[in-house]
C-alpha cells in the first residue's frame, strides 16, 4: 500500500490559505462593483425597485463571502482549523501578499470577518486579528481619487456648461441650459451671500457618479483665491428627462448627503480610501468611519468607528455612564463621556407592555439596516464580542448591565465583556432638547418632529412609539428616530378612526370598550402622549395636524400598495420650478 503523502509544510499551508482569502476578497470586490455598476442604468431607466433589490443585495454580499470563505477554509484545514500558530502564520503570509494591493486596510477587515467567526473571539486576537489604534486608514494613501478640473475662463456660466457636458445620461436632458443657468445663479448667489470677491479658480468633481436611491449627484469642490467650498449637484430624471435639481454649497448641506441616517451610495470608485481622503477635505467634522460607511464599505466603517472608540479611551480617562434621557425599557444604554456614540444592550426581560421578543427586537434592527432610511432612521452598527475595560465604567451603570443585561454582560477579570450590543451617533433626545431649547429653536424641533413622522412614513416606517424620547436632534437640528422596538411597515398597519360610543358609560371608562387588534392604530390618539402645550402643540396643530387623521394615513397605504415611490430627500430645492411626477 502505497504511504499517505506527507502533508505540506506550514509555511506553505499558510502561504496557500492567505492566497485563498486574498482570492475570496477579490471575488467579493468583484461582485460589488458589478452589483453597483447597475445603478446609472437604474437611474436612467426610473428603474427604483430595482434600485431597493441592489440595496439588499449588495448589503448582503460581505457575510454571504464571509461565510463561504470561512467555510471552505475550515473544511480545507480539518482539525488544524482552530490552530492559532497557524493563523499566525497566515496573518503574517497574508500581511505581505496584500502590501501592494488597493485599499490593504479593507482587506485586513475582511481577513479578521473570517478569524472572528471561526473562533468566536472576544475583544481583539492580536495574534490572527489585524488591529491597531495607530493606525489611520488615510495615512498610507498616496494617490488621489480620480478627478475632472474645470478652470474659470472668465465666464462661470460656460465653465459649467463644460462640467454637465461630461456628465451626460443616456436619458435626455430636460432643459440642459436651464441647469446649467440653475448652478450658475446658485453659485453667484452664494458668493454674494458670504461677502466672498476673491475671484474663483477652478471646480474639481469626482469623475464616477454617486448614486442613492432615486437621485445621481456629482460631488467635488469649488477653489478660489484663499477659499473652497464644498460642491455636490443633484440629478433628477423626471418623466421628460434629466435635470439638476438643486445645488448644494454648504458644508451641513453636503454632510447631511453623506448622513449617518441616509442610505449608503453606489458609486463605482477603484479605492474608496482615495474618495474618503477627498471628502474629508469638505467635510473636516465628518468622522472618517462614517465616510467610509455612508460610501458602502460598511464594515470598514465599522472597523473604524472601533478604533475611534479606543483612541479615545487610550487619550482621555472618560468613564461609561447611562446614556440622557428616560430609562429604556427594552434597551439598556450607555455612552462614553466626550465622545458622541451610544451603545444599546437588550435587556434579558421587558415589562408585560412591551409584547415582544429579543428576536423581533433583532429583526427590527436588521431591517432598518437595509431599509431606506430616507434621512430619519439612525444607522445602528451591530458588535458582538467586544472588550471594555472594567474600571472606566460607572458603577451604577456597571450594575445595571450585569443585572438587567446578563445574557448579553459579564465581568471577566478586568474586562466587561459585551456579547452583542448596536452602536449608533449620540443625539440629544428631543424630550431634553425642548426643555432647554429657545422658543424659536423649540418650534423648529417640533416642526422637524412632525416632518420625521411624515418621512418615516412615506417610505412605508410607522415608528410605532411616537413619544418624544425615542426621537434625537442632531448638531444639524434634524430630528431623527432611533427607538425600533415597535417600528413597522405602514401596509402592516390597520388605521382607524376612534369609534364613537354608544353610551355615555362606555365613553367613561377606564378600558377600551371596543376591539383593538394588535395591529390597530388611532391616529387622533397621538397628541395624546407628546406632551406639547401652548403654542408648541397649535404649531404642530398648524403644520401636521393632518398625521393625527386616520384618512391620511389610509391615503398613504393605498398609494404605497400602489407602487408609488413618494420621495423623501437629503437636501431643499433652491428655486421654484414646474412640478413634474417622479
């Protein structure tokens, strides 16, 4: 009989093992960028379901490559699959196979997905994880992201002539000069506006189109003499053609684009790192994780929102503390002083009025994930695993962690562990924020209350609990909602009027005297519980008095059953222009 062949080396089996995961990654790369090649074609051809289905699916695609890698690997490995001296080995054959290729620091994310599933690590695994807090994903990046210059010849109006030249669909143009009037009126008006005379010198865009959801945006920026400003253009192909739609200048404007709460953009970039390096020019208060993010390498920007998170513990003796506002009933919460992210732990039981499952409280949130979040939806990062050091924690908090959340927090030595928690961008809850707030500012919330109510719902979101704490206010004074244990879809809901009763002792007690379903909703109940009075509650009376009518709501369902894409945008149009239907 002949002998078994001897199995090959370690330095070989490495060499082998960090060439397949460079492969997998490449495979993956590969299907994402064709998954976001479709989207100037959705866009030209009005094509938005289809837009929603590449959504998904490309939200999809890192754990379904995550997977099957880590899968093929530990088939091909056996019983060494679990041998950390051999992922050692691996890590550091891997190292050097990817130091010349694009963007090497989404490449480790992808080998350390793999590790952390095959080994269930807690914390960080130095040994087979890539993680450093030195290390800036921007730092090594000595090339730029290609772009087109558009010098001034002396005539702002054919500098952006030239621009939207290159910048044709294959859908016509509605009134190619009327847009091009559009960014040059905006521009001048700007300049007049911030008192700027130094003379302007040149645009520069990002050669690939951005595209989110029903809208295509050319980003860049502006220079002149001593100044810069952000500039991105908003595409919109109506029925009878393409057109801009608004012109953004400002730096809140564009940051809003670029939005924790938006959905992320599909655009065709060969290094993301490149286009992030860009937009930080323009937007020097946005985190780099959330660039990445909102740009889709969503686990980069988690990888990074990771390193933040413990720069800043490695820089500053901040404590954990209870996060402001009410004491949730289904999430425990907490945040770091000084820096503005909230972590939300599930508690291991919720009071008999809250009818629902750890499970469904899970499936809520992976649900907004790949949702349109139309601005109004705070984008909730999903950890698992983590490690936090023991002593930086307040020990009321500390306490109701292990108490309250045991299946999710334990204490290991030094070490809180945390099974699973959401981080998200801390917001001021809006419930706190009026009670401080100017009475200008205090309207203006409400109005943007109402508004988020609206635009939760015309992309089929009834946030379920409207109470003001479940809803935050951002530095750009934009109220967001963030509490998703009774989220639904609006074509779930059944709106109804409040019947009347049929004696005057029905209508005195203390129950409900008529049948309510589960999925039952009285719209003329909401002011009931928001706590507005005076002349808050006739501002919103004035403004949204309509979201209280059950009729507006039912008018709602019947057009989204319909098919009707009710548009919900990142940005105000400019100037009046002639309606046209979407």
């Amino acid at each position: 009989m002949a002998e078994a062949p001897a199995p090959p080396d370690d330095a070989a089996l490495a060499h082998d093992c960090a060439a397949a995961i460079v492969a997998a990654f490449a495979r993956y790369n590969a299907e994402y960028r064709v998954i976001t090649r479709r989207a100037p074609e959705r866009f030209e051809n009005r094509d938005w379901d289809g837009v929603q289905a590449d959504v998904v699916e490309r939200l999809d695609l890192y754990s379904r490559m995550v997977n099957q890698t880590t899968s093929e690997l530990r088939q091909r490995l056996g019983e060494r699959a679990m041998d950390t001296a051999l992922w050692a080995a691996i890590k550091a054959s891997y190292t050097g196979q990817i130091a010349g290729l694009t963007d090497p620091e989404f490449l480790k994310t992808f080998f350390n997905s793999i590790t952390r599933r095959l080994f269930d690590t807690v914390g960080v695994d130095p040994a087979i994880e890539f993680f450093a807090l030195d290390v800036d994903p921007l730092r090594g990046i000595g090339s730029q992201v290609g772009t087109n210059r558009y010098g001034n010849r002396g005539s702002v109006e054919l500098l952006f002539e030239e621009l939207l030249s290159d910048f044709r669909f294959r859908t016509p143009w509605r009134d190619f000069e009327g847009s091009v009037h559009h960014v040059a009126t905006d521009l001048k008006l700007h300049l007049q506006r911030t008192n700027e005379t130094r003379p302007l010198r040149e645009v520069e865009v990002i050669r690939p189109v951005f595209y989110q959801m029903s809208r295509a945006y050319v980003v860049g920026r502006i220079l002149g003499e001593g100044w810069l400003l952000p500039f991105v253009l908003a595409f919109r192909n109506t029925r009878r053609g393409v057109l801009v739609d608004a012109v953004m200048l400002r730096e809140s404007d564009v940051s809003i684009l670029f939005s924790f709460t938006r959905s992320y953009f599909h655009v065709d970039l060969e290094r993301v790192g490149e286009a992030v390096l860009f937009l930080s020019s323009m937007l020097p208060h946005k985190p780099v994780s959330e660039l990445f993010t909102v740009l889709g390498r969503a686990k980069q920007g988690k990888t990074e929102r990771f390193r933040e998170i413990y720069r800043h513990l490695d820089g500053t003796e901040d404590r954990f503390v209870r996060a402001p506002g009410e004491r949730g009933l289904v999430m425990a919460c907490f945040t770091l002083e000084n820096f503005d992210v909230i972590f939300k732990v599930i508690r291991d039981h919720f009071p008999p009025v809250k009818n629902i499952r750890r499970e469904e409280v899970m499936a809520k949130y992976e649900m907004v994930f790949k949702h349109d979040r139309a601005g109004r939806l705070v984008d909730a990062q999903e950890f698992k695993r983590i490690r936090l050091p023991r002593r930086r924690f307040d020990p009321d908090m500390l306490a109701e962690l292990t108490g309250e959340c045991a299946l999710n927090v334990h204490v290991e030595g030094d070490d809180v562990i945390v099974s699973h928690a959401y981080v998200e961008r801390r917001m001021i809850p809006l419930n706190l924020y009026l009670r401080s707030a100017s009475a200008e500012d205090a309207e203006l919330a409400v109005i943007e209350y109402g508004q988020a109510i609206r635009d939760l719902a015309y992309t089929n979101i009834f946030a379920g609990d409207l109470l003001l704490k479940n809803f935050g206010v951002t530095r750009h004074n934009r109220v967001i909602f963030y509490d998703y244990d009774e989220l639904c879809r609006i074509t779930d809901c059944r709106f109804r009027d409040l019947p009347q009763a049929p004696t005057h002792d029905d209508e005195m007690r203390a129950e409900t005297w008529f049948y309510v379903a589960d999925n039952d909703v009285f719209p003329e109940t909401f002011l009931n519980f928001l706590g507005f009075e005076g002349h808050l509650r006739e501002v919103f009376l004035e403004k949204h008095g309509e979201i209280l009518e059950a009729g507006w709501w039912r008018a709602l369902q019947e057009r989204l059953h319909a098919g009707a894409v009710v548009e919900v945008l990142p940005y105000h149009r400019h100037r009046v222009r002639v309606a046209s239907s979407v």
